[in-house]
C-alpha cells in the first residue's frame, strides 16, 4: 500500500472513534452496576424489615414504638395509629443504606 498524506490522520480518527466507544462502554456499565447496588440494598431492607416485623408480630412484641436489631441490621418503627395495623420504619443495613418505608405487620 502506498503511503499519502490521508493513512494518519484516518487512523488516528479511527484510534478515536474506538477510545471513545470503550470509554462510552466503560461509563454504561459503572452506571449499570450502581443501579444495581441501589436495587440490591431497597430490597435486602425491605425484606429485613418485613422479616422483623413479622418476628416481632409472632412474638406479641408490637408497640408504639420498636427498636429491632434484625441481624447487623438497626430497625427503628413508630406505629401511625393505636391499633398497631401500620408502621413508619427507618432501616439501616450494615453498608449504611437507610430506607424509610410504611410497612404492614
């Protein structure tokens, strides 16, 4: 092939068009994990709260106010009414993600 002033810059304009591709690539899949990791923990709290609400219902534990250790899992609930039929729950996991969730015992 002979050599002319159109080889170099056509590579390198194809040496971009490829970073750029692996780079977009690289970013999409690190904003794939998070979502993931935000998914994974919403709903590991949400089980361990209904896990420890039902615990504590099985265990004629229900109050106005919990405070539940459910694993390395802190639970702290304050009932919305006197009949105990509902609870507004902050949960805090062992990585630090906390959710506020009602839940229904």
């Amino acid at each position: 092939m002979k050599n002319n002033g159109f080889t170099l810059p056509f590579i390198l304009f194809i040496a971009l068009i490829t970073i750029l591709i692996v780079t977009g690539s690289a970013s999409i899949f690190k904003t794939q994990i998070q979502y993931e990791k935000q998914l994974q923990n919403y709903y590991l709290a949400s089980a361990e709260l209904n896990l420890a609400l039902l615990v504590a219902k099985d265990d004629s534990m229900l109050a106005n106010q919990l405070n539940i250790e459910y694993g390395s899992s802190i639970i702290k609930c304050q009932s919305t009414d006197d009949t105990l039929s509902s609870f507004n729950c902050n949960i805090t996991l062992e990585n630090g993600y906390t959710l506020t969730k009602t839940a229904n015992p």
